[in-house]
C-alpha cells in the first residue's frame, strides 16, 4: 500500500501541471471560434478574375522553357499578376512561368504584394507594414519565400502573400498566436510539425494512466478494508 501511494503520489506531481495544461487548453479551443482563430472573417473571398483559355501557354510549352527534365505537376493559377504556371519537379524544385507571355515569372515587389493582400483583405484595417521572409516559418502553414503584410486592426492580422504569385499563402493573428499557445500546450508538440503521438506526449499519457491505476489500486484496498471493518463489526454485535 505505501508504495502504490508513493508512485500514485509523486506521478501525480509530474504530471499535474501537465493535466491542468490539457485541460486550460482544451477549455481555451472549444470557447474560441475556429472561424475567427484562423482568420476567415478578414477575408474577402474575392473570386480570381476569369481565365481566357484561349490566349494560355500549352503546358508543355510551358514544361519545355522550364528544361526540369520530368515534370511532376502543373497547376494553371489565376493570380494578381495574371494567369501563371506553377510546375514542379521530380525531386523537388519549382518554377513560374507567365502563362500567356512564357517568360519566368521573378518575384513581386513589395508594392504589388501590398495591393494583393489589401484585395484579400476585408475588415477597416490598413496594412502598416510589409515585410519580406526568405522562408515562412512552419507555424505558418505556407511555406518557401513570402511577403509578410501586417494590418491595424484590433486581432493584428497577418497576410502571407506568395512572393511570385501575389496569393494568399496563410493568414494569422494575435488571436491565432494565443489560441496556438495553448494548443502546443495541449499537444505538447512546440515544433508546429502538429505531431500527436510524438515521445513526451506519449509519455505523459502512460504516466497519467499509471496514475489512475494505481488510484484504483489504493481505493480497491481501501473499500476492502472498509468491508472487512464491517464484517468484524456485525461479528462482534452477534
């Protein structure tokens, strides 16, 4: 009995505060709205503008100027600065290609990346900084080269816009970010990878578990020993 307790015990102090994180986070995930944490108010859901088919690079064109060798994908996209390619390479590698002129596409500048995020934009904020990222960070979910754009508004909305395309890669917010600290929390996964069944998850739930069986253990003897105290009882009233 003593040692169940022990372990009952000092598991418990272990993995409590990890208990209460799982629970502050879960309370915290189903009072926020989904819709708002992930931005979808402060969207604009603005159809792109039509395609001409007509006037379209063939894809193959389009493949052969790449000279990647095997193209593993072609998506045709309507974007901010028109119609556009985007191929893929077996392996990995990626290009743009203007689908009407065939010339590589380069990346935006900064001016045009603005005015397509103020397009994508709906709410009375005003986009007060623009800034160029290398490489989104995961967390984001876009990834490769992005144009951070920053509006005033009270949630602090962050647009990232593909710095070749002009499109809306991923939106995020000071909401996001606080509703994302404690899912890491719940999830107890700091990386953004979104993994669920990593180590230190897993082994807080074996520990939790140890807990509750052993919880079982010392209340299992406790009521047998209640039982017995009451058999002693009626035998000695006999």
């Amino acid at each position: 009995m003593k040692l169940v307790w022990k372990l009952h015990k000092w598991i418990a102090l272990v993995v409590g505060l990890q208990v209460l994180g799982w629970v502050l986070g879960g309370l915290i995930m189903t009072v926020l709205p989904i819709e708002k944490v992930r931005g979808e108010h402060r969207l604009s859901h603005r159809a792109p503008p039509a395609l001409n088919l007509n006037s379209i690079l063939p894809v193959a064109e389009a493949a052969r100027r790449a000279d990647f060798g095997e193209i593993s994908s072609a998506t045709l996209k309507s974007t901010p600065r028109g119609p556009v390619w985007e191929l893929s390479m077996e392996g990995g590698g990626e290009a743009w290609y203007d689908a009407i002129t065939g010339e590589n596409v380069d990346e935006i500048p900064e001016r045009l990346a603005k005015q397509a995020a103020v397009a994508a934009y709906s709410g009375q904020g005003r986009p007060f900084r623009v800034s160029y990222v290398p490489d989104a960070p995961i967390k984001t979910g876009a990834s490769g080269s992005a144009y951070l754009v920053e509006f005033d508004d009270p949630e602090r909305t962050r647009f990232y816009m593909s710095s070749f395309t002009g499109e809306l890669m991923s939106q995020r917010s000071n909401l996001w970010s606080f509703y994302n600290f404690f899912y890491e929390i719940h999830v107890l996964d700091f990386s953004g990878s979104q993994n669920y069944n990593h180590p230190i998850i897993v082994s807080a739930a074996a520990l939790i578990l140890m807990i509750v069986l052993t919880g079982f253990i010392m209340l299992w003897i406790r009521l047998a020993g209640d039982l017995r105290r009451v058999r002693s009882r009626r035998l000695l009233k006999e």
